[in-house]
C-alpha cells in the first residue's frame, strides 16, 4: 500500500513553519507498511489544492491531507474537497454536540463559526478530533481512501493514532517494516559510531541510522521483514548486539524521554527528590513535572538565580559563594545537600553554571556547568563544558543532571 | 516569478528526517519576490525522481532541487536529470580541481568516488559548491531555470545565499513581498476572525492569515507589491486597522516571544519579579530564565508541589489549603504574595490547578488553574480551564501567566 501526504497552508510556502507534520505522519503509516510515494505542500488557493488533490488521488492508493480546515476565511480545505468530490456540506448532530461540549468546557459562546465548523461533506465520513472543534474527513471510492485533517500539530497527531493508523493498519500489512530507536545520552556520535560502525555489515535486512540531538544521540534500528515475527526477532538481534557494546549509555528506547525513565525508576524504589537550579532555570522542574504522576516523588524545586535566594533557601554559606565563586564544585554541593535537607527528600540535584551568552571568564568559560547531587550515601558534584547557546547550555545540562540522578540509582557511578 | 521546491530522499518519505531545507529555501526565494507555488518530495527511486522533474518543470519558472548528489549508491539525482534534459556527463576541470583541494585540506586521499563527482552534465552551469565535493548544476531552457543542489543543509545554504539568490534577484524583482506577524494570546481564533474577518475586503494586496498555537493565535499580513517601500506603508496601513480592533491582544510581532517582551518590560521599568508555581511547574521560570539578562529582573522561583513546601517556602497558610484547597483563588492569591514577600521583588506571580491527567474533580475538572498577581497596588488570582492534556495545560497556563504580568503593567486590568 502506498501513500501520497498533501499539507495545504500559506505558512509552509512562505518558510514560515517548518513542515513537521508530513514527518510525523510518514512515520506513523511506515511503521504500519504503507510506503511513502510522495509529500506534497501547496497554499490556501482553490486552483492549487485542487491540482494537488487530483494528484495525489491519482498516484497513491492513501491520501492524507493536512490544513485548512479551522474557521476563518483562509480555511480553504474542506471547500475545495467538497468540490472534487463533487459533495456539499451537511449538519452533523455528532460533531455539533462534540464542538459544543468542547465550547462550554473552555468557557466559549457558540458562535457562527461554530455552527459552519459542525457541517460536514455529505459523501464523507467524520474522523473525530478529541481536542479540536474541526473534524476530520475521510473520504473512499475506487479502493481508495483520502483523510483529511486538520494542520494543528497536537490535533492532527491524535487523530492519526486514534483513528487513521488503525482504520489502515488492517488494509496495510504485506510488508512489515519495524523501527526501534535506542537512545542514548552523554556519548558523542563519533564515539558510538566507532563502537557501532561495523555492525552495518552483520545486519542482515537491517540497518542502523545515528540522530543526534540536544538530548543525545538516538540510535534507531530499520527493519524490512515478510512477517512480523521475522521482523520483530530481527530487532531484539540488532538491540542485543548494540546493548552488548553500549549499554551504559542508553537510558530508553522509542517515544520515552528521561523525565520519564527517571520518574519510573524514582516512583519503583518510593524516592523521593528535590531540584535547586541555578542556570538551568526550572527547566530540571519542568520537565520531571510534565510526567503524570511525578508528584508522588517531586517534592519541590528551587529556582535561585540570586546569591541571596542561595542562601535563604538552600543555607549555601555566604562564604562558599564568597570564595569559591557561585559556579563551583562547593557551591553545587551547598545547593544539592541544602535541598534535601530542607525538602527532607532522599535525593536533592543542583545546578550551577554560565548560561550565556554573557558572563563567561577564561576559567569559566560559557557552557560551564557543575552539577551537584545529595543522597543517603553522600554529596558529589561533577563539571560538564556544554558549549555555547542559552537555551541548548540549559538542555543540555538538565539532561546530563537526570542522567546523573538514573546513573547513581543503578549504583553505575 | 514563481518556484517549485523538489527535495529527494528516501530519509524524507519515512518520516527519520524532518524537511528543513524546503523552508529554508521558500524564505529566501520569497524574500527576493519569487512565489513558492507547491513543494514536493520524492525517494530515490529513478521513475519517481523523472515524474517529479517533470511536474516541477512544466508547472514553474523556477525549480530548486535538493538532495541525492553525493558520492553513494543511492544518490540517483545527477543521473535523472542527465536522463531528464538528454545530456551526457562530462569532466570539469574547474570542480576537480576544487574537489582535490577540499580533499587534501581534509588529509583525503583521491579515490574513484572524487573522480566521479567532477563529472558535470554537459549541458549544466556548475553551482559553485564552496563546503562539499559535490557540486550545484544550473540548467536552463523555454525561459525557466533549474537548480540541483546537495542536501545537506549547511552546503545547500552556502550555495543558496551564495550563487542562488544573486542569479534570480535581478530576473524576480518586479513585486516585492512583505510578511509581518502580530502576535495574539488569551483569545480564541473564533473571535478575531470576528473581529477582522471583514478586513479582507478592505486590504488591498494584503491578505490576513490566522495560525493558532498553544501559546496564541498568530495574525500574518502577507503583502505583494511593486516596490519596498508601496508593500512596506500597506503592511503599516494594515497593522494599524488591526491593532486599532484588537490591540489589547498584541504581545509581540514575528519572531518574538512572550517571555522576551515581558522580560523587556520588565528590565526598562527596573522592576523585579518572582515565581510561585505548582501546576506550571517550574516552566515559568524556564521561560523567563531562557532570555538572555533575565537575572536583572528575576529573582526567584519556587516549584511547590507538595503542601508543605507552600508552607514553608510560602507562608500559605495551612488553613487556606485545607478550606479552600490548593486549587483555589485562596490559594493562589496566597503564593504570589507569599513569594513576593520572601524575594522581596515588586512582582509575585503564582500558579495553582489541575494539569491531569488525574487529579479532576466535577467542580475542578482537569484544566482549572488559578493565577495569582501581587504588585504594590495589591493582589488578585484568576481562574482560567485550560482544557486537557497536561503539557498543553502547563504551557497555556504559563502563557496566560505572563500575559496576566504584561497587561498588569500596561495598566490594561
């Protein structure tokens, strides 16, 4: 089976928005066996999307659509779909029920363009859209299918895994094409090339990509097979030979992210922890926060970005900071024992460091980090360089201070 | 003048690669005045790659191909446009004279790779490459111009900036195209268009696009013109008819983001800030921490999770939380003074709610966030229903948060 994905939308031709939802939603259907014949982008104007329309009906047996289907007057998609396949707009008591519950959870009156957002094309069929007030479309003739769906990324992801990928996922499967990512973090990409880089040659129907990030380097397993048991064993092969080699550094696989490997593993041993932040500024909070559930193990955080706050929160000893300076091996220490100690929590993490873009010495330079960490077997604190860039220094130091915490509890360190 | 932007490469159709260059492309093209009518991208596989040659040709004047030209197996593009316009490959001294440069620069050795890549179609003008091997190809023919470029990003760029733009400025410039983005949050996308939805008849060359985000509705006036300066006074003619509808909503303009305007004001008028969050958690912070110079204006902040970190860090008294609870206007109100108190800042801004998944009640269902304000003139909370999923409430309430600050200080409240 294979597809063609049309995103409609002024903002892409423009360069103004980074196309991520085609990525997304090639990845999803691979991953069921639908191969991606093309991607397409055009903007909202009627003779465009109808030109890409006819096209991609023709050429894929699949047809995702994405954009241009919110209220206003540049919303051109359902129209235009409306015209080629020759279909006009009809109530739907559904999706005026579901818009209307939506309004009234977010406080809203119903208005016009509430009322237009509930008629649907009378030839199609509705994909619900949990979070939003458009629905989805999907439209069949000729053995073929065409969704079309809104461009809000978190709307249209939903909808994807809630309602495309299993309506399709049945019609697909002659081909199984698996992909299993293993992520690690703290390693560089040389590094793990050197160790991984002839396993390309044993890998037999599968291969082997490297994607660094901020967050580390994933490190993903592609497999073709004839059945999903082939497949699948396949994967646990390549997984095993590149755990036998690496281990140390993988901290998840797949969707995971360490927030939530942390928390899982904090939640299992009944730890508890608390964060004080100097130049990662919350971000250590937020994103131990964002997991469901961390509040049974996320007692507090501090955000000190003052000396004074050092000190009041965290009893860091004016001294300390006096002579050590506040990004120090001792100040980290202060912070990560002064946390836990008033948060009466098993682990307290701390971090120090120069952001950027200004504040950088010849001995601190900019990226200079220490991270700090307390817990019943005693206080430690390691220096990390991070490189320049604000927002990357404190990515990248919030990810090295949860791997810190993961470490020490596998008692690795 | 307009363009077709063809990007190949299997890494795109499954979804491993997110498509960067297409964007980048589009904006520098627009920049110069060149139209981007339709985007498309392709694996390398031969028939694919010929069709979607031939469909960019005919429909454009100007087609930008990347991706597909480097030294492996699998880069096909060289040979399909040879087999697309009927030429053969010739050497060109002047690309291996500077393919062995490159390479003894980098201590290579000259393999039959590097003598292959100095291979030109004959009837190409060679895109000087100055950072890969691999060089550009310019063909021309019927008034329309093909570029083929490498994929890799840092040498597309380089050859689009350096050869590129330069060829199309003088043949594209008789419309001049102007993009400004104002920035909208706290009102639904239902009502501008209300509010605007008219202006369309009245915009003469201008059009009005709506883009909703978690963190606001963007309003995009996109203008053609004749020269700079008739597109540059439309777009102020335009600005101004829609900041005289709507202004209270306008944060910002194009690239800029809340944090950074509230973090401006805050750093002009000398005042300090400090943070109280529980449902945010820690994510304020981050956001005003993520502005360089942000530790002239922020203090402090505190993630209070748990009730006795309120207690302790906060002085919310116990009483509060255990009549009114810890999602409430009590509450609330309670953690910005108390963390203006302790920072001793003009400004203590506090967030309380429910970010769910669990944790809703029918009177204080998932999305309910109170948002509390203390500043000299005294202190206040509102509630607001952020609806569901717990990143998107934390996000939303983050922005509401700050939105509350910036308009406390334009006295709009």
């Amino acid at each position: 089976m294979n597809a063609h994905i049309l995103t409609i939308g002024d903002e892409l031709l423009i360069g103004q928005v980074i196309n991520t939802n085609q990525a997304f939603i090639a990845e999803r259907l691979n991953a069921i066996g639908v191969d991606i014949a093309c991607m397409s982008t055009v903007g909202d104007a009627m003779e465009a999307v109808l030109g890409a329309l006819r096209t991609a009906w023709d050429s894929a047996e699949v047809t995702v659509v994405t954009g241009g289907l919110g209220p206003t007057h540049d919303d051109i998609t359902r129209t235009a779909v409306c015209a080629f396949f020759g279909t006009d707009l009809v109530p739907n008591e559904d999706v005026r029920r579901h818009i209307g519950e939506l309004m009234k959870k977010r406080n809203l009156p119903w208005t016009a363009a509430a009322e237009d957002q509930s008629l649907v094309p009378r030839s199609a069929g509705v994909v619900p859209n949990p979070l939003g007030t458009a629905p989805g479309l999907r439209f069949s003739g000729k053995g073929k299918t065409m969704f079309v769906l809104p461009g809000v990324p978190y709307e249209m992801k939903e909808m994807i895994d809630g309602s495309v990928i299993p309506f399709l996922a049945p019609l697909a499967g002659e081909q199984v094409i698996r992909h299993r990512t293993l992520l690690t973090t703290g390693i560089p990409e040389s590094f793990l090339a050197s160790q991984l880089g002839d396993l390309d040659r044993l890998l037999g129907g599968a291969s082997l990509a490297f994607l660094p990030s901020p967050a580390g380097v994933r490190l993903r397993i592609t497999v073709h097979g004839r059945t999903s048991a082939e497949a699948d064993g396949t994967v646990r092969d390549v997984e095993g030979r590149i755990r036998s080699r690496v281990s140390r550094y993988i901290y998840g696989t797949d969707e995971e992210d360490l927030e939530t490997v942390l928390g899982g593993m904090l939640a299992e041993r009944k730890l508890t922890i608390a964060v004080a932040e100097s130049c990662t500024g919350g971000l250590i909070a937020h994103r131990l926060t964002n997991v469901s559930g961390s509040s049974a193990y996320f007692e507090r955080g501090v955000v000190t970005y003052s000396d004074a706050s050092k000190t009041e929160l965290l009893r860091v000893p004016a001294g300390v900071i006096g002579a050590h300076g506040a990004v120090s091996r001792e100040t980290a220490e202060s912070m990560a024992s002064g946390i836990r100690g008033a948060a009466r929590t098993d682990i307290g993490l701390s971090t120090t460091g120069i952001a950027g873009p200004s504040g950088g010495t010849p001995s601190k330079p900019v990226g200079t980090v220490w991270i700090g960490i307390a817990d019943p077997a005693g206080t430690l604190a390691v220096k990390f360089s991070f490189g320049e860039g604000r927002v990357r220094v404190k990515e990248r130091a919030s990810q090295a201070a949860m791997e810190l915490v993961r470490r020490r509890l596998l008692k690795m360190e």
